[in-house]
C-alpha cells in the first residue's frame, strides 16, 4: 500500500553544520531534542521543541543542529500527496503571500494532536483513500491556521519536483536521461529545457538525491566510504566524497562523527 507521508528521523552527538540541503518534497521539521539554527535571509533562526519548521519544495536549506547534552533528534514529515483542489481553491486568493513568511511555526495542542494523528496513521495499513482524508484533515487545520501555503505557495508540481520524486524512489539505481523522458512523457530536448527554465539540470537532480539518500544511510548505521558510494550509485569513492563535500560542505567521515 502505497504511503502519502514519509516519516524519517535525524539524529547528531556533535554540532552538525550542513548547506545547502535541497528539499524537493514539502516538509514539516520537529525538533524533538536539542535546536536547530536555520540561516534565513539576512536572520537565523531556532528551532527548539515547539517549533516547526516549514519547508516547501525546491528549498535549499543551511542549518546547524546543536545536541543538548550530546543528543539532537528531529524528525522531517514529507508530505507526497497535495491537498484536494477544494482546499487549494479555498487558499487561491492568498497564493505567493507566504514565499518570504518566516517558516517558523509556534505549534499548540490543536497542531500537535493533529500531526501525531497522521503520524500515528502512517504507521498503519489503511487505504490510499483513507489517507487522504487523514491528510486532507491535517491540511483543513493548516489552512484555518493559515500556514498551508508555507507548504503549498503553488498548486503544480514543477520539473523538478517530478524528477527528484522519481529519482528518489531508486537513489542507486543507474538512471538515464532516456528512461527518466520516457517515465515523464517528455522528449529529451523538451526535458533539457524545462529543466534548464529551472536553473537546473538533470545531472545535478541525480546528484541531489543521491546526497539525500546519502545521509538517510548515515543515519542509519555507519558505512564505510566505499560502501557507502556504491549504495548511492557512485563506483568512484573519490568521486562521492567529492560530490558531498560540493553539496554539503564536509565530508561523509566528517558527517559521520557527529552521529
């Protein structure tokens, strides 16, 4: 059965800096233990237990998670599925005004009763359907809240979106270009430009997801170098650590020593 949240939990013993972090699926961060300092604009801000940050998609996100008494621990809540048109329509009006809102949220009992539902709903094997009016629910109390738009300011998924959610479903796998246009309906030089209107390219969209996919691991249990670079499709370990260092500004070994 197919899920419409994912649910994955962070955790770090050490100070744990990270740049540039893409997010391609609209997300809710919570802090359970410790704080995490976001750089926004020109300010940065905190995040502690009763603050959520709102992350909607084709972010890029530079943090630093800070342990209390070496423990930090978040959890990110991916939202897959958008809400129905009826409540997008209801928020029509108020589309692009929450672009430079701040994506700190003070939560309260009406929000935190509401996310543990759909948390609680994901752990279980209810229909798609079901879930979607799970969903739909926790979408109706964020619209009351007016806080949907921190996930939703549009109501079409761009390229990229639709590319990273494929790409991410198989990190390792060994991707075309040709497999990914057939998957899409586009044509190669139609997919090129697209994503080029987006500033991006399907190169670095593979790239991106793979350093997702790379901490996800991490997180996990601890790899070896190599290991680690041919679970996220890379032959070369140079080659990985590089691309890590790129994206993120240290190194997997760095990464690693402060979980």
């Amino acid at each position: 059965m197919a899920k419409l949240i994912s649910v994955h939990a962070f955790k770090s013993s050490q100070p744990q800096a990270l740049r540039d972090v893409p997010i391609y699926i609209p997300s809710i961060v919570v802090v359970q233990v410790g704080a995490k300092l976001l750089s926004w604009q020109s300010d940065t801000l905190t995040f502690e237990k009763g603050t959520w940050l709102f992350a909607h998609a084709e972010q890029l996100l530079t943090f630093i998670n800070h342990p209390v008494n070496f423990a930090f621990r978040s959890i990110q809540i991916c939202f897959l599925s958008p809400p129905s048109s009826a409540i997008m329509a209801s928020i029509a009006a108020e589309r692009g005004r929450y672009l430079t809102k701040s994506p700190k949220v003070v939560s309260n009992a009406k929000l935190d009763f509401a996310l543990k539902q759909l948390i609680a709903m994901q752990e279980l094997d209810f229909t798609e359907q079901t879930q979607q009016h799970y969903l739909d629910a926790f979408y109706q109390i964020l619209s009351e809240a007016g806080l949907l738009q921190l996930l939703f300011p549009g109501t079409d998924l761009s390229m990229r979106e639709r590319v990273c959610r494929f790409l991410s479903n198989e990190p390792a796998k060994a991707h075309s270009i040709d497999g990914l246009c057939k998957h899409l309906g586009q044509s190669r030089s139609t997919l090129t430009r697209r994503l080029a209107d987006e500033s991006t390219s399907y190169r670095e969209l593979l790239s991106e997801t793979r350093m997702l996919h790379a901490l996800s691991l991490m997180q996990a249990r601890p790899y070896k170098q190599l290991e680690l670079a041919l679970a996220c499709g890379y032959q070369s370990e140079t080659r990985f650590r590089q691309r890590f260092f790129k994206q993120f500004g240290l190194t997997p070994k760095q990464y690693m020593k402060t979980l």
